[in-house]
C-alpha cells in the first residue's frame, strides 16, 4: 500500500539479512563460543541471544545512512519482516482516508471473536523516512489478539518528499477523522489511545501536545520516542555504533525529516522542547542499549514535572526497535509482552 519508490535490494544484503537469522538460531554451545560481547554492559544484563546479536551487528560495516533512499527503505522493509515473529491470526484489512489534498490509508487489525470498543491508533517508526503500516503487521497484529483491541495503523507521509510539519498534519489529521467516525469503526472514542514507536513515538508525543483538552486520547503509548533533534543526549556517544541504530542514522533522519536546523527547535519536531504538555497519560517505554535511551528518560521527567501520569517500562540490555525483533530476540519477545499486557490494562 506504501506510494514510495523501493528500489530491488542488492542480492547480497538480502543474504545477509537471512544469514543473520540463521545464525540467530545457532545452538547454544555454538553461540558462546561465537559471542564477543559480555553478559554486562553498563551494568545492564545480557542474555546469550542478545549477546550474539550484538556481536553480529559487529560485522556490518555498511554505513546505512549514507545509502539511497528507496534502498533503505527497501532494507527495513525486509527486516521488519525477518526479525519479527508471526502475523497473529486477525482481521486485517485497508481503509482510506480522505483529508484535505491528500487521501491516507490506516492498516486496521480486529481481534476475532467477542467484540471490543478500545482501539489504539499506531504510528510506525523508520526516522521519518523509512518503515510503512504494513511492515509492522506483526506487531500491531499482536497488539489487537493480545490486548483485545482494535488497532488502527496510519500510512502518513515520509520525508524527502514530503518534509517537516506533513507527518505532523497526517496524523492530526487522521486522529481527528478516527475519532469522528468512532461509532461506524466499532469502537468507543473515549477509549481511543495513541501510541507509536521511535519517530512514530515522536509524532504520538507531538500530537498530544497539540489536541485540545476535549478531544485528548486515552493514553499515550511511547516507544522509545526521539524527542529532542536539537541537543545531543550522553546516550547518543555511548550507543552511537553497534547497538542496531546507529546516531549517525539518527542524525540523518532528522536532517532528512527536518532539513531547516532552525525549525528543529519547534516543539512539534522536538516534543521535549515543548512548554505546555497535554495532560494524556502516558506509557513510555525504554530500551537500554538506545542512543535514544536518555532523551526518552528527558521526556519521562518532563511529562512528570507537568503533572502527567507516567509508567515507565525500561527494558535493560535491550536496542532500540525491539519491538520488530520478537522474532529472533526472546528479550525482545517478552518486553512486546509485556507491553501488550499494559495497553490491554488501560484499554480493555
């Protein structure tokens, strides 16, 4: 459903994805004597699967932001799918989404069987640039089996092509439109959440800041959020290589996404740059090993200073964009888990 242009990979890094994988399933025995990472690092513990992960991702020496851009997307695209486990067994389907000059498209996933009324509107990550609805069908799939909710994923606009503040105006947009026509997509609207992962966890932030105090969400679902393109986070020296996202992506995204330094400074770029935060309760969620890891924590005390109810799950010895790695990580599996638990609390 994605409108980009994704270009056929270069035979070799499909091998290699696959070839990653198929060492991710080495034996035990063939994984200690592999791995070259400690089972302590930062005082976070990990466990042999991670550890082999991590030594892993030492022989890719390929700088991934400096590739074109239909060949990154066309990279995770295939990742996503790789390293993720299962599509959950759920009604997914496709709705449009007319707006004003431009019509969207939201990924819907329905638990089957007894009806529900919570819904959670998802917005997937990729640095602005890359990632669409349908590479997170495993996740947002889970996320309706496992917290009995509907899941609405939105297919907004992605940087070059369409730059800083458009996925900022499809998402409000599309929330807005969600809302009105809660009772024809089968859910109650007082009980519509918002969440999303890395850039989608930056828009999530963005947009509950930006709502008026009679039409908030549920709650705020935010995972691993960037949410400061101006400053530069202690996490972003410490985990700047070898821990799955690198900060020189990160800087790219950001430069790509937002090509004015000056307009980094907006609040709708930088949600912890912000001086009004709306009152939405919020669920963040951390991985350790993140270069994004301390902005998120920034994000968590500002929220709390504001008065905004805040549960904080950090996952230690965890990269970021876990969440599409349950598939090969049983760390990962299990914070997606529990995550599912929390969202399934609040909206159930």
């Amino acid at each position: 459903m994605t409108e980009y242009n994704i270009c056929p990979m270069n035979p070799i890094d499909r091998v290699r994805i696959h070839a990653l994988v198929a060492m991710m399933k080495s034996p035990d025995a063939i994984a200690r004597r592999i791995v070259r990472v400690p089972d302590t690092l930062d005082g976070q513990s990990l466990d042999l699967t991670t550890r082999l992960f991590l030594t892993l991702l030492k022989l890719d020496t390929v700088e991934h932001h400096l590739l074109p851009v239909a060949t990154q997307r066309a990279e995770i695209e295939l990742a996503e799918r790789a390293f993720a486990s299962s599509v959950r067994d759920v009604e997914i389907d496709w709705i449009d989404v007319p707006l004003l000059g431009r019509t969207l498209h939201l990924r819907t996933y329905a638990p089957r069987g007894a009806g529900t009324t919570g819904a959670l509107l998802y917005i997937h990550g990729g640095g602005f640039v890359t990632g669409s609805a349908e590479a997170y069908d495993t996740f947002c799939s889970r996320m309706a089996e496992a917290a009995a909710c509907r899941v609405f994923s939105v297919e907004y606009r992605l940087a070059p092509e369409h730059i800083f503040p458009a996925a900022v105006d499809d998402i409000l947009d599309t929330y807005r439109w969600l809302r009105e026509r809660a009772g024809a997509l089968g859910f109650d609207p007082a009980r519509l959440a918002v969440g999303g992962d890395s850039a989608g966890g930056n828009l999530s932030a963005v947009l509950c800041n930006l709502l008026r105090p009679d039409e908030l969400p549920a709650f705020q679902l935010l995972l691993y959020p960037g949410t400061d393109m101006v400053g530069e986070a202690p996490s972003r020296i410490r985990y700047a290589n070898g821990f799955y996202l690198t900060s020189a992506h990160v800087r790219w995204f950001y430069e790509t996404y937002v090509p004015d330094p000056a307009m980094r400074n907006d609040p709708r770029a930088s949600p912890l740059l912000a001086t009004a935060f709306g009152r939405v309760r919020a669920v963040l969620v951390l991985a350790g090993l993140d270069p994004l890891v301390d902005e998120g924590r920034a994000y968590g005390v500002a929220l709390s200073e504001a008065g905004v109810p805040v549960e904080i799950i950090e996952v230690p010895g965890m990269v970021h964009g876990f969440v599409s790695l349950d598939g090969i990580l049983p760390a990962a599996d299990a914070a997606v888990a529990r995550i599912c638990e929390a969202v399934r609390r609040r909206i159930t």
